[in-house]
C-alpha cells in the first residue's frame, strides 16, 4: 500500500470505470453494520467474559468503556491517518483491524492480551466512524444523501443486530462446541461478518487509489473551535448522550439478568432499545432542519431516560419492556446531536472542523460513563448508584441539548 506524503499528495484519484453505484452502496453499507456490533455485543456476554477471562468487576467496567473512550482518542487520529494514505486506504485498514482484533480476542487466554486485541478492533471502528462521512462526501456525488442515509441507519442498526444476536450465537456455539467455547465463538463472529467489507474496500482501493482531497487554496483562518459556546454545548449534549448509549450496551443486558430476565431476553431488551434508534436516524435530521421549537426535543428525550431510569431501578424486571421502548426512544437524541453539526454551521470547513471536536471530545466524555457505573456497582454491589448518577447525567444531557438547539450557528461565533 503507497505512502504517501502531504508534500507529494496527488490529486484525488479519478473512479475506474468499473466503480459502479452498487458496489459503492455494498461497501458502505457492510462496514456501517460493522461499526457498533463490537461494542454492543459485550454486553449479553458480561458475565461468561468475566468467567472465562477471569476479570474483576472493575476491569469488566473498563471494558464496557473501551469504545467510547478509543473512539474518541482514535478519532482524534483519523484525519491524519487519511492523509497519509488515503481515505480508501484507511477503511480497508480499519476493516483489516476489525477482523483482526475482534475476530481473534476470544481465542486468547491472556486478559491483557484480551484487551489489546479489544482495542485494535475497536481501532479501526473509531478511524471509520470519523472518515466514512468524508468519504462519501468524496465519492457519492449524486448518491450523497442515501448513501449517508444509509450509512447512519446501518450504524444503529448494528448495535441493535450485536445485542439481539450475540446470546442466542452463544447458546448455539455452546451446544454444537462446548460451553467454553460457545460465548468466544459468539464473541468473535463479528470478526468474521467484517470479511465482507475488508474484500470490498480491497476492491474499492485497488479502482480508486489515493484519494484524500487537496487543501484548498482559498482556506480561510479562523478561531478555534473551542472558541465557540455552541461548540462545547453541542460537545456535552454528544458526549452525554454518548455516555447513555455506551453504559447501555455495557450495563444494561446485566441489570436485566441481575433481576432475573433470562441472557437471551436481556439481549433482545437491549436490542429493541437500540433498534427505535434505527427510526430517529431517519426522522430527527428532518426535525432538526424544520422545528421551530426544536429544545423542546432533547428536553423530552431526558424526561423519558429519567423515567426509564427510575423505572429500572424500581421495577426492573416486571414492566422490563416499557423500560426498554422508553429508553429507546430517549436514544434519538443521537440522530439528533450529530444532525446539529451541520444545522449549526455553514461553511463547510467549519462543519468538518466542528466535527472533529464534538465526536472526539465527546466520545472520550462518554468513554468515562461505563467505566464509573461499573466501579460504582462492583463497591455497592447494586445498580441504585450506577441507575441515580445515570438520571442525573441525563438530565444534564437535556439542559446541554436545549443549548445547542438555539437557532444559532458556530460561524458567527468564530
């Protein structure tokens, strides 16, 4: 693969001929579904990772916070890493680190090598995250909006498809293999679904070449984004939400099974809440563009996390699925924090630049949240800490959602 350098970039490489809509759609939409499995898998599978790999309940925790904190250093990473070899390049790089790392982890016996194959999947998830939307913007000309459609309906559908299926593959590995060897088989699997993606962006690479867009010339000097008050509102609404999202799919299949729900129904619990997120990819860039009283969304998507949470808490088991629809539709505030980066900007360049702070920063906020719910549960040995600090952050998360939907934009403020 070229090397290449910012001083003998080349110009963006044109498409072969042979680099058709379809196989552009196909592409996108394989690795989209790669990039939240590997996160929302781990969850169904909590307490036979911990029992297999003989881990405390702290480094339980670290690993349910892995994701949100390796995306967001990572992602500080990708556009640098774009350059340097290309954005094809770089996604089949990333798809190459999720066959690798996530396909590989189960099979160690080593923790810490458990755990550094975690973080090279989680890796290339992280790079991808932040360079599909550039590429697209790149390659899909008059396909731009479905591919990008398409590309965040995937990604929320993958968390949703990790945590439904991941169990259910357990329970089968464990009968046709051994019980040992049911949950690594599960675990990995979503190694191997990542093959698909690796052989077409390979294609995808070979028919197109470098392809990292030159600087314009025109580029004009501004503040830096955190600079802007919109920035950093913007900054916490993602990140807060993030860190809903990213506890759920670490936490919430065990606060089921720690209250009696089976680990097959915990995981179809986790994946409905995901699953109505699938819906809010849809509608919510449509709400964000038209509402003229849009804080009036994040205020409701709070409301409805704190009465998931309290119900949690109270009746975890016993109205389980109202919970999990409640939180679910609390989730939209995702669709709804990254339509706002282009909502609320309007040069271009600041939108990317307003980008590459929001999801980092946030992403490394969120990576936090697990990390500490675990903690607090392993000291209590009870989720009433972990559920209460949840509601409080959600309830921050609507404060900061209401800001960051004030019809202004960051340009002005820079």
């Amino acid at each position: 693969m070229p090397n290449h350098t910012l001083s003998d970039r080349k110009e963006v490489t044109a498409p072969h001929k042979g680099f058709t809509a379809g196989l552009m759609f196909v592409a996108v939409l394989s690795l989209a579904l790669n990039l939240r499995a590997a996160a929302s898998s781990v969850g169904p599978l909590l307490a036979e990772i911990g029992e297999g790999m003989d881990f405390s309940g702290e480094v339980l925790g670290f690993l349910t916070s892995l994701p949100g904190l390796i995306f967001g250093l990572l992602g500080l990473a990708a556009v640098r890493i774009g350059k340097q070899f290309g954005i094809t390049a770089t996604l089949l790089l990333s798809a190459g680190a999720i066959v690798f790392g996530i396909g590989l982890r189960a099979w160690v016996d080593n923790s810490w090598l458990f755990l550094v194959l975690t973080v090279i999947g989680l890796t290339g998830i992280a790079v991808a995250n932040v360079l599909m939307p550039a590429w697209i913007k790149i390659h899909g000309r008059q396909h731009t909006v479905k591919l990008m459609t398409i590309y965040s309906v995937c990604v929320v559908a993958a968390g949703a498809l990790g945590a439904a299926t991941t169990a259910p593959l357990a329970a089968a590995f464990s009968a046709i293999i051994s019980p040992d060897a049911g949950w690594r088989a599960a675990l990995s699997t979503w190694g191997l679904v990542a093959l698909v993606p690796l052989v077409l962006w390979w294609i995808l690479n070979q028919r197109i070449g470098y392809d990292y867009p030159p600087t314009p010339s025109h580029h004009n000097a501004t503040k830096k984004i955190y600079r802007s008050p919109a920035a950093w509102a913007m900054t916490a609404f993602f990140g807060l939400q993030s860190t809903q999202v990213y506890a759920q799919f670490g936490w919430l299949p065990q606060i089921y099974r720690d209250a009696g729900v089976g680990s097959t129904e915990a995981g179809l619990l986790l994946a409905t809440t995901a699953s109505i997120g699938v819906v809010g990819s849809l509608i919510m860039p449509t709400v964000v563009d038209r509402s003229q009283r849009l804080w009036l969304w994040p205020v409701g998507f709070g409301v409805l996390s704190a009465i998931g949470y309290l119900g949690l808490l109270w009746w975890p088991a016993d109205a389980r699925w109202i919970w999990a629809i409640l939180l679910g539709i609390a989730g939209m505030a995702f669709p709804t924090s990254i339509s706002l980066l282009p909502a609320r900007s309007v040069d271009p360049d600041v939108t990317a630049r307003l980008s590459g702070f929001v999801q980092p920063v946030g992403y490394i906020l969120a990576g936090v949240g697990p990390l500490v719910i675990g903690a607090l549960y392993t000291a209590s040995n009870s989720w009433t800490t972990s559920l209460l600090v949840l509601l409080t952050l959600t309830l921050l998360m609507a404060i900061a959602g209401a800001l960051s939907s004030r019809n202004i934009n960051v340009d002005d403020q820079l």
